[in-house]
C-alpha cells in the first residue's frame, strides 16, 4: 500500500514550520480552526465548515518531527488510526524541507482523491504561512476553490 506523501522546500527556518504545526494559531492559519495542545502527548481537535471535527493525538513534537494518530474524525471517518506525520529537515539556516506522509491515506480509501486534492493544497498553504505569514485554511476563498473541485 502506498501512503499519501508530499515534499515541499519552504524558505523559513525550521522553528517558523514546526511553531505552524504544534501551535493553534499557526494550525489555524494553513490547515483549519484547532484548539488544544500541540505539544508531545497533547491532543488537537480541528473543526472544519462542514459538520463535525478531527481529534488527533500528538504522538511526537520535536523540531525534528511531528507525528499524530488520528483518533476520530466525524468530518473523514475512513482517517480514524491513520497517522500524519510531518518530518523537518533543514537545509540551511533559513530553508526547510518538509516532508508529509500521512500513513494509513492509502489509494484502498473512498476519500483518497478528495484527501490528494486537500493535502496537496493544504501543504502548499502551510508553505505560504511559513513563508509569508498568510496562508489559505479552510474557510477562505482558495480553500472554497477546491472544496468545489473536489464536489464536481
């Protein structure tokens, strides 16, 4: 089974990604709204414009990596004990290499091409806010663009 993966070069250092992907403010920024902790051990809970949420668990916060199990997901059920994990290498003192697998996002799922369109795009929005500070989360028009793709 191949895993959904994605790799994006993002010119920020490595505190400015892994400070977007364990802090709420930086998660609600790129992906969707999110409250709880980010930190090892915590628990994240992501709500989306659709009915109902995505309670992670975070497995592992380091500025190396940062892994969660997802442990329910009324909005994406079939993500229910997939884990995504979010790996950070740096390549410089102002360049990252993220690298995306969200292990258990398998081509066996129903939702696999509706989760490649949004991860595709989410990921790209986590580059823009560690780039800019202005990413496209849920809710905003480039986000809407490709809610309506994926509904066509």
């Amino acid at each position: 089974m191949n895993d959904y993966r994605k790799s994006v070069q993002i010119n920020a250092q490595p505190q400015a990604v892994f400070e977007a992907l364990t802090t709420t403010a930086g998660l609600s920024a790129w992906w969707t709204s999110a409250t709880g902790s980010g930190v090892t051990g915590g628990e994240l809970r992501f709500g989306f414009s659709a009915p109902g949420q995505c309670v992670v668990h975070v497995d592992e916060a380091t500025p190396a990596a940062v892994h969660w199990t997802v442990t329910a997901c009324t909005v994406e059920p079939e993500w229910d004990g997939t884990r995504p994990v979010f790996t950070l290498l740096p390549l410089d003192g102002e360049t990252t290499e993220l690298q995306f697998c969200h292990h258990g996002l398998t081509e066996q799922l129903d939702c696999i091409e509706a989760c490649t369109r949004g991860w595709n795009h989410f990921i790209g929005s986590l580059r823009d806010y560690a780039e800019t500070g202005i990413g496209s989360p849920n809710g905003t028009p480039a986000a809407e663009t490709r809610h309506q793709r994926t509904d066509a």
